[in-house]
C-alpha cells in the first residue's frame, strides 16, 4: 500500500519491496481519475502511452532503483517541452508540439523519471495565483475555496495531492514557491543559470528559473542535482561554483518594524514569527536587516521595465492574436508597450543601485528568512481584485530572481484554526543551492507540517540533508584576525567566512605577547586550570588559504589543536610555553576583544 505522498524513499522501498515501474504508473492512472479537481491537468499523458513508458524503462534500466530516478513519476508545467505532448503555456491558440524534450525532462528521463501529463499555469506564467487559465484554477488541496498559488499552480497541487511524486514549475516572481507555501511542499528554486531554460517559454528570458515542487527538500535537491549544468544552448545558463555557508551560527535576517507586512493575515504572522523561534532553536542566530531596498527591487519586476521581458516572449503572437489573451495576462503585458528603450536602462541603474543597498544588508547575516506569501485569498476575492492582490503574494519573493539569489521554500505550519498551511523561504547569495539545504531541511522537519496534503506524514531519514562539506577548514582565532581586528583581512581577503563566536575550554589561559606588531595574545593550555574558557571566533578558508595561511604565522605562534567548550576539536593560533615567561596575563578578562576594550590597563 503507497502513502499518499508519494516521496521518493516510499517508492525506492516499494520497488525494492518488488513493485514495478507499471505498477506505480496504475497507481498514478487510478488516483488521476479519481483526483475532485478537473484543473490540474492540461494534458495527461494518455494511459497507454503512461503504461508504455514504464515498459520501456524497464527493457533500458531492468533493475530496481538501478537509476537515480528509476520509475519515478513527474508532472510538468504546461510551458516546459515534453515530447510527445503539447505546450499551450495555458493558452490554446499559442499550443505547438516540440519536436523534443526540453534540458531539464530530457536530463530527468535519462535518470529513469516518468512524466505523467503537463500542469495548468497562469497563462504565461504571469500570475502568482493559479486563476489565470481558460483550463480552470486548480485549488489548495486544503480548501477548494482557496487559490493554489501559481503560477506553477497545477505542479504543486499534483504533488500535494499524491499525484506524481515531484512536478516541475518555473519561477520568476515566485511562481516556484508560493505554490508551495499554499499547497504545504518544498519548492527548491535554483540560482538563475544554475538549471538550463532550453525548451522553455519564456516570462523573463533574463531571470527565469525551473523549479523544482517536492514533499521533502532532500528529494528536491536530488532532483535538482540530475537537471542542473552547464547548457551552452541557454544563454543565460552559468557555469556553477558552490558558494558556502556557515555550518554552525548560522545569521538569519529577519524583517524588523515598518517592512513586517501580512495584510493583516495574523495566522501567517503568527507562523513567520514561530518559524523565527525555531531557527533560533536550530542554532541559529536572528538579526533583524532592512528589507527596504530588496521590496524596492522587487517592485520593479512588475512596476518596471522589466515587465517589457514579457512582451519580447509573445510580441508577435500578442499582434495576431490579442483576443486569446485572459483579460489580466493582456492588461499586464500590453502595460509594457509604456516602456522605451530609455526606461530599460533607467530601470537596469535603479536595480544596480539598490543592489549596492542591499550589500549593505548582507553583511550582517548570511542568508535571510522571509514569508514566502505574506497571506492568501479565495479564489472569489483574487478575482474581484487579480492585480492588487496577486501583488500581494509576491512581497517576499519578486526580487529573488533580479538578484541572483537561491532560495528553498519549506512549510511552517498551519493556521490557528488548523485549516491553511503557510511556508517560510530561506534565501541565500547565488548559487548557496546547497548549502542553503541542510538548514532548510531541518526547519521542514521541526514544523511537524507533514508533507502535502498529508500533515501529519512522518519524513523519513533517508531523505535527511546531511551539512555541506565544502572542502574549507576551520580554524579558531583568538586575537589579531578576530572580526574588526587588524589581521582580519587575512581571513576575508581570501574569502573566508565567520562560523561562531564561542569560548574554549576552561583550561585555557591568554597573555599579552610583548613586543608584536600589531599587538597579538597567546593561548596556551594548562590542564588542570579551572577558568570560564576564552572567546574566540572559528572560521573557514580553502584548503589552499589554509596552507598559506599557516607559512606565514610567526614565531612563537604556531596552529595546534583548540579544545572548544562543546568539546570539539578545532585547527587554531597556540602560542609556545617559552613565549610568556613574564607576559601580562589577561585570562580573567574573557578574551583579547576585553582587554582592548579595557581603558584602565596600560596598552
């Protein structure tokens, strides 16, 4: 018997178990025509062609799970290639049938998924709702009354509803996570360039992302693992270099006063703030930044030049064919015809200039944490006003893409009346893809939201994030390299990055060292002494920065092994016995940021 949610530890157990590919896909054809809502599809596959697929699977891959994505069953956005079935981009008119799968669902098939049908969309994928398609508005899995989200909206609802097992959308407003945040599901949202748009219509050639909806971050990561890469037909596609981040305390910016904005939604502020608490929790330490200048950039994208991008995608169907536009999908891109040549430049410095603004913010946290939707709507209210309030779902998300940024959506928990899920996003510097992904996992798994329309499923081990292993070291410093200090540079120039401020051990003790330029302490242990520990930062540096590093450390200093107070052990500055013979010692100060600080002792 398969779960409802059909995660990709329950379906490698179930062919392990000795289901077959054919067997999953009668599950899929059963529920499918089962499935209370007619506007998830587009287009199924048929089911003898479904059946024929899992056959021949069967006859390349004969073995259970022998690939990494064997007889895995997957919905695609109805604007996203598949062979074999249409593109309509949820407009009938526009409809053409490729002539071959696009990147991401060739690279998906060749890895042994199966694609089950293609998914409704707010046409063009203009529209955060779902309510913009001649082929009907899919729902929350939760409430029918209620917009799935969009404009992936048929992708996360298959999955939410125990459809297919992952689904496919794109996102360049926040198409790949709102859907999630509504439906209660992960929704991975790659690095702009990270995953390859070929055989993709475009919204925003320029910023457009595939996106990846699943029960679990670990089995949306794995799936992005198996699209991503370098695609020399895409030109906007990049080649990837992994950017880290902290292992351990972890800052978390989070909004602070006047850029708190829910619409008066006090359930998902409510669930914002509990997720805040369970960051801290984690680990985690909470700074509060300023969203300004990252709301300013996000209001470009629908109040700026850039919403011209959507006109270049369908100019030349938009002049033959205007009447086959929905009315709101023609309103917004037809706006774009008030933009010139001029205003895509003035719009392109406003967006470096806040880009500047928002640097200013980076510095003090490493990735932010924000509402994915700061509320939601019916589907009677989004229709009555379909701009104003679909703007509102995108407060939090719009400028992700215009900055480059990664971002992974996970569930936060339901409303106080245990009726609507909400969804938090967590949001890091280009192309933290995976090392945003162990924290992210451990907020899914502490919400106790369960996965899709199944709240209280249990996620499994298997599908646990272990901690990135970026290839850095770590190393502890005591004095001159601490943050702010004069050697610091030494440690940024290269780009390393601040792990934790924390103490050693109690048997540490610290001397001022005499005559060193600029003025530098000593560590030493002495086991058996009873002190408070020391203060200290650790952090991380390529192995090759570490080895320069270490050459260029003077006598009497040396890198040894600091025992910190969890116990652990980590690379850090020691200082020979010798050396203090005579030194000032400043233990019962905490630590070199003190005695600096300490105006009463001579320097």
């Amino acid at each position: 018997m398969l779960p409802t949610i059909l995660d990709l530890t329950s379906l490698r157990a179930a062919y392990e178990a000795g289901k077959s590919p054919l067997d999953i896909v009668e599950v899929v054809i059963a529920r499918r025509t089962a499935s209370t809502d007619p506007a998830i599809f587009i287009t199924p596959t048929p089911d003898d062609m479904l059946r024929a697929e899992a056959l021949a699977l069967m006859q390349r891959a004969p073995a259970p799970n022998s690939l990494p994505l064997w007889g895995i069953p997957f919905a695609v956005k109805d604007n996203i290639d598949v062979a074999g079935l249409p593109t309509t981009a949820a407009c009938p008119a526009f409809s053409y049938q490729p002539e071959k799968d696009s990147t991401v669902v060739a690279r998906l098939r060749a890895a042994g998924a199966i694609v089950i049908g293609k998914t409704n969309l707010d046409q063009f994928a203009t529209g955060l709702n779902g309510t913009r398609s001649p082929y009907g508005a899919p729902r929350s899995v939760f409430d029918k009354n209620y917009v799935s989200g969009g404009s992936s909206s048929g992708s996360a609802v298959a999955v939410a509803s125990g459809l297919a097992s992952f689904a496919l959308g794109t996102d360049t407003a926040g198409s790949g996570r709102v859907p999630a945040a509504f439906n209660n599901l992960v929704g991975i949202k790659p690095t702009p360039g990270l995953v390859p748009n070929v055989g993709v219509v475009p919204a925003c050639r320029s910023v457009d992302v595939v996106t990846v909806f699943a029960p679990t971050v670990g089995d949306g990561v794995a799936i992005r693992k198996v699209m991503e890469g370098y695609d020399a037909a895409d030109p906007f596609s990049r080649k990837a270099v992994a950017s880290s981040l902290p292992a351990s305390g972890l800052r978390i910016g989070v909004l602070d006063g006047a850029e708190r904005e829910f619409f008066g939604n006090r359930h998902v502020e409510a669930l914002y703030d509990a997720a805040i608490e369970r960051a801290r929790s984690l680990g985690a330490t909470i700074v509060p930044f300023d969203y300004a200048p990252f709301r300013q950039a996000a209001e470009l994208l629908y109040n700026g030049p850039w919403v011209a991008e959507r006109l270049a995608a369908v100019k030349d169907f938009l002049a033959t064919n205007g009447a086959d536009f929905e009315p709101t999908v023609r309103t917004i891109i037809e706006s774009a015809k008030a933009y010139d040549a001029v205003a895509a430049f003035e719009g392109r410095y406003k967006l470096e200039a806040l880009r500047q603004e928002t640097l200013k913010e980076w510095e003090k946290v490493d990735i932010l944490m924000l509402p994915t939707s700061p509320t939601t709507y019916t589907v009677e209210e989004m229709m009555a006003d379909p701009i104003v309030k679909n703007g509102h779902f995108g407060r939090y998300t719009n400028f992700a893409n215009l900055l480059g940024c990664a971002a992974i959506a996970v569930p936060a928990g339901f409303d106080a009346n245990d009726h609507l899920p909400s969804g938090v996003t967590l949001i890091g510097p280009a192309f933290t893809d995976d090392a945003l992904a162990p924290f992210a996992d451990a907020m899914h798994r502490t919400s106790n939201a369960g996965m899709g329309k199944d709240r209280l499923a249990a996620i499994s081990e298997a599908s646990r994030v272990p901690p990135a292993d970026d290839g850095s070291v770590a190393i502890v410093v005591v004095g001159a390299h601490l943050t702010g200090m004069p050697l610091n540079h030494e440690l940024t120039g290269p780009g390393g990055k601040r792990i934790k401020t924390c103490r050693t051990a109690a048997d540490y003790r610290l001397f001022v060292l005499p005559d060193t330029v600029p003025p530098k302490p000593g560590l030493v242990r002495e086991p058996g002494f009873d002190g408070n520990g020391l203060e200290v930062e650790v952090w991380k540096v390529t192995a090759e920065a570490f080895g320069r590093f270490v050459q260029n450390i003077p006598a009497p200093l040396g890198i040894g092994k600091v025992t910190l107070d969890d116990g652990s052990q980590v690379s850090g500055f020691l200082c020979e016995a010798h050396a203090i013979e005579g030194a000032h010692e400043i233990t019962e100060l905490g630590g070199w940021r003190a005695y600096l600080a300490d105006a009463s002792i001579p320097k």
